[in-house]
C-alpha cells in the first residue's frame, strides 16, 4: 500500500514539474526568440536525453532523463562551466551576451513572468470546473471560538476581509489570522438566518510559532468533521445488545433528534433517568423505532471515566468522509477577475509567509517543503478530483515564479541583479564577480535544498 502511494505520488510530482518548468523555460525560450536570440537546446529534464529533435531554426528540444527541471541554453550566454562562449562575427547578431542589457533582462523576467501568467489560467480553468469542497459550517466551537460566540450551525462568511464560500477558504484566512495573533472580525450567518458579526481574539493564543499548536487553539471544528451517530460495536450483555446492530444509525433518542455522537450522551442520561424509553434508528435504509433502556456503568478512560448512563456501544475509531456539500464554481466571465483576486490574494499570503518566518511566527519547518512534500501533497490533490490538482499546480506556479525572483545567483532574479548592476554601472560585471556570485547562489540553494529535505523527513517521521 505505502510503496502504491509513493508510486503515486512520484507520478503526480513529476507531471506537476514537467508542466510548471516547460511553462517556465517557454517564457525564457519566446522572449529569447523575441529579441533574435538563437536558442541552442530547449530540455525538460537534466542528463542525458531520452528523445530529441531539432527544428528548423536550429533548436535541439530534448526530454531528459531527470525530470526534476529544466533549461534553455542560449547562443553566447554566460554559465558556470564556460563563462565566456566564443562566437563568430556572423553569430554575434544572435548571441545573448551581445543583446542590450535591457533585452537580457527581460529574457530572464520572461521565465518567471510565464509562471504567473500560468496560475491566472489555472485559477481561471479551475473556477470554471468547479471545485467541490465543505461548507464553511461550525460543527462544535471551544476556546477562542466560543468566547467570541461562535456557535455550532454557524456559517462563516467571511474572515478579516476574506471571502469564505468555501471551508478551504474560511481554514485558511483563520489559520493567517492565528499565526498573526491579531484581532479578526468574522462575519457569520448564524443557524436561525441572522447574519451578523463576531471577533475571534487570537492574542489569548500560547506562545510559539507551531502551526499545529496554532490549529488546535482556534477552537472551531467543521460541521464535515463531526461524526455521525453510526454503531460500530455493541457490547456483550450491555443495554443494546441484542437490540442494536453495528452499522445501526441513530436517529432520535426519547423523541429528540440527533445528527452527531457528542449530542448522544445527555440524550441516554436522561432516557436512563426515565428508566428507558424510545429510540429511533435508521437500519438498511428502513426507519424504525426500539426501546432501551440505559444501564449506570463507569465510562472509558478515553472518554473521561467516572459513573454514567450507557447504552453499551461504540462510534468507528476512524471518522468518515463527509460528502462535499459546496462547489466553488464561476461562470467563464465572472471566473476571469476571480483567477487575478486569488492570484493576488496567494502572493499576498506567499510574501507574508516569508516575512512570518524570517521574524519568526512561523517555524521553518511549516515553510519550506522539498520534494516529498510536494509530491505527497500532489497525490493528495489529484484524489480530490481534476480541479483540486489544478488549484495545486496554479500555487505551485506562483510560488515557482516568485522563487526564481529571489536575488540570489543562478535563479533569474540573480540574473536581473547582475544586469541591474551593469545598468548602474554602464557595463558589465567581471566574469570573475560573476562567478563568485554563481558559488555563492549554488551555496545557498543547496542549503535550502537540504532544509526542505530535512522538513521532508521530519515529516514522513511524524
């Protein structure tokens, strides 16, 4: 099972990447052409190819055997290996080191440009299929929660200046909200109709910048994580034995209906206090009615212990999924603005995740995530349905196009420092400079690469 699961998720990973670096590297290869550039080889893949053909202008576009990337290799450009590529007089027209330095730089803003313009139509595609997804119910509020007034039936409309048609939506903005341990105003639509507004204080929350930590204290667990009333068991000589069936559903107890387990207990104190009484249940899709009549015992450790009112069965240890009961769907026009707002919104909510790590309310491990991660989260994704998987690739995108910004040698907003510089400077960098530079980039991003394996791992662990 576990080695089927890793299979799977190296395909989903592999798919994602093949499809977020050729977009990448099209962007390098268009705008190259653009400016008269010769593009020598256009590989998705490092290593040695698996396939290759050369086209009519003389680029070689090859898939290679390490799908973890990808290049564009350009007549005359600087690199590691060969600093300085010789080229003829006749070719010096196509070179990329002999273009203006504004025609440079735009070549290698195309790359990242190329993947946000790829999340705006997957956001786009994405909205137009319709994601389905959970409402945004509260199913039990505790601690923060509840002091604001949250109550269960509640529907979240929103959070700070966060739209929540969707529970994804609603987590999110909470879990932001929580991390910033601010004041959020929540506007609710409560389970009577009313729509009105509560305050969630996330100041009250424990010290520590853990994200699991800052999850459990927001105190709101989902409608579709409740369990439903479902027997799984019924103990030997209990109360219901012989009475109640595992995969029974209880419908109602002393004539009050219920929709989840934790409304049962009160609801069996006082049948027991009665001395029995009716139970309505829903058996092989037939409703009936049976009498019981609840026995004291002394309570599971697991559920507090001490003396109570038991009718001698148990819920599933592993809660089902709920089927989705909302779909986040907009027509082909209305889905255009909607793809630029929540592109605009997730780099907003990408830049604040680096600004909240580097001053340290979010833990590194919660930031960065390497190839397991995301391979993982692939799978995850892709069984969720075609639009969940495209959500992924559109947040991939954005946060490959903004990784490759970052002014640090050998991505392209290095390039774009260097090329800032020989603007400022009215010429270029020393090949020696620049290969400092290079070291120091190559240095840096095999530190991140370690850290993001290292989280990986952490993570498999836990």
């Amino acid at each position: 099972m576990m080695i089927a699961e890793g299979l799977k998720s190296a395909w989903w990973l592999i798919v994602a990447l093949g499809v977020l670096v050729t977009i990448h590297e099209l962007g390098h290869y268009l705008a190259a052409r653009w400016c008269g550039v010769k593009v020598l080889r256009f590989s998705v893949g490092f290593g040695r190819p698996l396939w290759m053909r050369k086209d009519r202008h003389g680029t070689e576009w090859a898939i290679a055997m390490l799908p973890l990337g990808g290049y564009v290799r350009m007549l005359g450009e600087h690199d590691l290996v060969d600093r300085k590529t010789e080229v003829s007089e006749a070719e010096r027209a196509q070179s990329h080191d002999h273009k203006p330095v504004g025609q440079r730089m735009l070549i290698s803003f195309a790359g990242p440009f190329a993947n946000l313009v790829l999340c705006v139509a997957l956001l786009w595609l994405m909205f137009v299929i319709g994601r389905p997804d959970y409402a945004p119910v509260v199913g039990e509020a505790q601690g923060i929660a509840a002091s604001a007034g949250l109550q269960r039936g509640d529907t979240l409309l929103s959070v700070g200046d966060r739209a929540t048609p969707t529970w994804t939506e609603a987590s999110m903005a909470l879990l932001t909200s929580a991390i910033d341990r601010g004041r959020v105003p929540v506007e609710i639509r409560t389970a009577g109709g009313l729509e009105t507004r509560r305050t969630l204080d996330f100041s009250r929350l424990p010290a520590g910048n853990d994200l699991g930590n800052a999850i459990e204290h927001i105190g709101i667990v989902p409608r579709h994580q409740l369990q439903v009333p479902v027997v799984e068991t019924v103990a030997p000589g209990s109360a219901a034995d012989g009475v109640l069936r595992p995969g029974d559903r209880i419908l109602a107890v002393g004539g009050t209906p219920l929709a989840y387990w934790d409304e049962l207990p009160p609801l069996v104190a006082r049948l027991g206090q009665a001395g029995g009484g009716p139970v309505e249940i829903e058996r092989d899709g037939a409703r009936r009615t049976v009498t019981l009549a609840p026995r004291l015992g002394q309570r599971p450790k697991q559920a507090g212990g001490g003396e109570a009112w038991l009718l001698g069965i148990a819920a599933p240890r592993e809660v089902g999924k709920a089927p989705k009961d909302a779909l986040l769907r907009y027509g082909p026009l209305q889905a255009v603005p909607a793809a630029f707002r929540e592109t605009w919104y997730q780099l907003g909510e990408l830049g604040g995740m680096f600004k909240r790590a580097f001053d340290g309310r979010l833990a590194v491990k919660d930031t960065v995530s390497g190839p397991i991660g995301i391979a993982r989260a692939a799978n995850a994704y892709a069984k969720n349905g075609l639009a969940w998987y495209i959500s992924l690739l559109a947040l991939l995108s954005l946060s490959l196009g903004v990784l490759n910004l970052l002014p640090v040698p050998v991505l392209d907003g290095g390039h774009l420092l260097y090329y800032l510089i020989e603007l400022l400077k009215g010429r270029p960098l020393s090949d020696r400079a620049m290969a400092a530079g290079q070291y120091v980039g190559l240095a840096l991003l095999l530190g991140l690469m370690g850290l993001a394996f290292f989280n990986d791992l952490q993570g498999l662990i836990r």
